[in-house]
C-alpha cells in the first residue's frame, strides 16, 4: 500500500510539473492555443477483423495510437516541440519528437534532436495526415530507417524558396536507426507549381483547401548503401466542390532501410486516387479511395517475391484532421514468403 501511494504521488507531482510547463509556454498542427504554449492530442482507435490464407479469422478493438503535442517559444526565433506516442502494438509510450527549432526566416530553419527526417512524403505527413487509414503497410511507403515512428536523431536545415521550391538536408546518428556507428545523411527536395506548402511537414491531401501539384525526391545514404523514393500529389477542388486528390511514389531501397532485413534490396510503386463528395451528409461529406501497390524484395537468403496490396476506404469526414470516420478493406498477397492476407474494419481519429 505504500509503494502504491507513493507511486501516486510521484505521478501526481509529474502531472502538477506539466501543468506548470502549460501555465507558461507558434501553433503546430493539430495543437489548440493555450497561449505562449500550445497543447494539443491525437487518437487512432477502432474495430479490425483480419484473415489469413488457412488460417482463422481474428477479430479485435483496438487503440491504434495516442499521441500528446506540447510546443512553444523560447525566443522570437526559438521553439521548443515535445510530442509522445502510445503505440498500440507494443503497448508502451514513447518520445515521438523532441525537437529545438531555429527560425531564422522562411528560406533558413534548423532543428536539432530526435524529429521526422528528410524522406518521402509519407513520412511527412504520418497516420495522423495521410489520406488513408493502413498507411504503411504497403511495403514502399516510408521504408527509410528510423528509431521510433519514422523519427531519427540528428540535425537538420530546411528552407522554402518562393512559392516553388522547398528542400531539406541534415545528418543522422546512424546506429540507434540501422546499427551503423556511421553517420546517414538525408536530403529532400520538392516543387510545388500551384499552391505552396508552407513549412516543413506535409499533408496526404488537404481536403479542397489547396490545389495542389507537387513532386518531391528524396534519398538517405550509409555506408554506401542508399534509400531513395519519388512522390507525387496532384489535388484539385472541382467546380461542383468536390476535391480529387492523386498521389503516388516509387522506392527504391538499396540495402538501406526497406520492409523486410533479410533481403539487400527492395523496390516497388504504388498509386492512389480518391474523391470527396461536395455535398454533406449530417455533420460530415463521404470519401471514396482506393490504392494499389506492388512492391519487389531481392537479394535475399531466400527466393525474391512480391507483395501486391489493395486498400478501399469508404470514409466520413468531419472535420478533416481533427474528426473522421474511416472504414477500410485491404487485401495483401505474397508470391511466395508469406501467406495472403486480408483485413477490413472501421477506425476513428480524432485530435485536438
């Protein structure tokens, strides 16, 4: 009984600490203002049922995710952001971002700590931002490697050059991430010929509110190994207000990162297309998408094989980000290696 009090107390004066971290400290996305600082939260929770090929069909509730966003200003151009993520899979709570932010002008940035680095735009958008509920799952999204949830520890530049071009660069600890003292280096660049995306994350669509056509490359090298993607996002908001968004990448991992460790090399592309009705429906408008995926691992112990992945979402949104409903179907087959899969259920996000 003791020990279980003074546990209490110990998270009590833990809670009492952030609070007083609130009380005193630019607004990150999906963050609410509470003045000088900015708290905001996430949530990823829902219903799946999955089947494998001679296999029984499990059924299961699940929190995908739970995140907390802290950010603030230390000076006119220092900035401080602290996120966390409960992972669902592991059960355990991690530090998602812990980041210094340097803020001299749109065209020079520099952060330092543990954050997301230069890579494709999946990675820069992450589940909370995708267009898609099974992001990641596809075997070419976001394979570059990383220490927790496609973050890395390093340092950083990036910049937005006009209304056209963004790019970033930086150097990273190379053995918390792949198990290679030596350092990795990223880079990125991206184009945006019609609306420019401001800052440094990314979105999987922005739902109407920009039309966008955008290319962007990236690469990660250790070692002589290297990682390189290419992706694309065309959106446009029609005259009757719907918004068909088209996005796609090609990956190309080359005994850096890749889904799966037993095979040097993998590589593969996939396209998604989606449409967001006009009108609403209750409180929210209804999304069709759907996306198909190949992807090709070689260089293995074993044969090389394939990996085709299907996903159909039908979805309700609310209120983009913040509030969505989204029911999906993804069907996932194996030329050899492993057993097909299929899943399909309903997940909810919500973020304040």
């Amino acid at each position: 009984m003791m020990m279980r009090f003074a546990r209490g107390e110990q998270a009590f004066a833990a809670l009492l600490l952030l609070l007083g971290f609130v009380g005193f400290a630019p607004l990150s996305r999906g963050q609410v203002n509470l003045g000088p600082i900015t708290v905001g939260a996430g949530l990823q929770t829902g219903f799946a049922s999955t089947g494998t090929d001679g296999g029984a069909t499990i059924n299961q509730f699940l929190l995908n995710s739970a995140r907390l966003y802290i950010s603030g200003p230390v000076t006119e151009h220092i900035k401080f952001m602290f996120n966390t993520e409960y992972d669902g899979a592991s059960n355990n709570i991690g530090i998602l971002d812990a980041v210094a932010q340097i803020s001299v002008s749109s065209k020079v940035n520099f952060w330092a700590g543990r954050f997301l680095p230069p890579s494709d735009r999946a990675n820069l958008y992450g589940p909370y931002y995708s267009n898609e509920f099974k992001v990641y799952t596809d075997g070419i999204q976001d394979g570059y490697p990383f220490v927790f949830q496609g973050r890395d520890n390093g340092l950083m530049y990036w910049g937005d050059f006009g209304k056209i071009v963004k790019v970033s660069a930086g150097v990273f600890d190379g053995g918390s991430a792949t198990g290679n003292s030596k350092l990795l280096g990223a880079a990125r660049v991206q184009l945006d010929f019609w609306d420019k995306e401001d800052g440094y994350y990314l979105n999987g669509t922005y739902y109407g509110d920009k039309n966008l056509l955008a290319i962007g490359g990236a690469t990660q090298f250790q070692s002589g190994h290297t990682a390189a993607t290419i992706d694309f996002l065309l959106e446009k908001k029609l005259p009757n207000g719907g918004v068909v968004s088209i996005e796609s990448e090609y990956s190309n991992y080359n005994g850096l990162g890749g889904y799966n460790s037993a095979y040097a090399n993998s590589q593969g592309a996939y396209g998604l297309g989606s449409y967001l009705f006009p009108k609403k429906v209750g409180i929210g408008q209804f999304q069709l998408l759907g996306k198909f995926a190949k992807a090709e691992f070689t260089e293995g112990k074993t044969p090389s094989y394939t990996q085709k992945t299907t996903e159909i979402n039908i979805n309700y949104v609310i209120k983009q980000f913040k509030a969505r409903v989204m029911t999906f179907y993804r069907d996932t087959r194996f030329s050899r290696q492993n057993p097909n899969t299929w899943q399909a259920g309903i997940g909810l996000q919500i973020q304040m």
